[in-house]
C-alpha cells in the first residue's frame, strides 16, 4: 500500500500543530511535591519538550 505525506488533517489522535506550527503530543508529566508525586497529562512540543500551555478562555 502506498503512503502519503501527513496532512494536519491526518494527525494520530493526540497529536496537533501549535499555531506556531511546531509539533506537539500528549504525554504523561509527573510532579513531586511535598504530598507526593502527582501524574497528569500535559501537551508539550516536540523539540525540546517544553509543556505548551492552553488558554483558559
């Protein structure tokens, strides 16, 4: 079967493009605190995996 190049329309679930047009997935991010570690999911890009923050508007 012949394979095409990735549109933004063909992304895996998970997956988007900021509007900088960088990748960015989903992943799971732990953080450890003083009542523990703590898990939750976060979308970071995918060149230096720095968290892209959503707006909260």
């Amino acid at each position: 079967m012949a394979t095409k190049p990735n549109s933004p329309d063909d992304t895996a679930p998970g997956e988007s493009a900021d509007q900088s047009g960088e990748g960015t997935f989903e992943t799971d991010v732990s953080e450890t605190g003083d009542d523990g570690t703590t898990v939750r999911q976060a979308e970071v890009k995918e060149d230096d995996l720095s968290e892209v923050k959503k707006d909260q508007s």
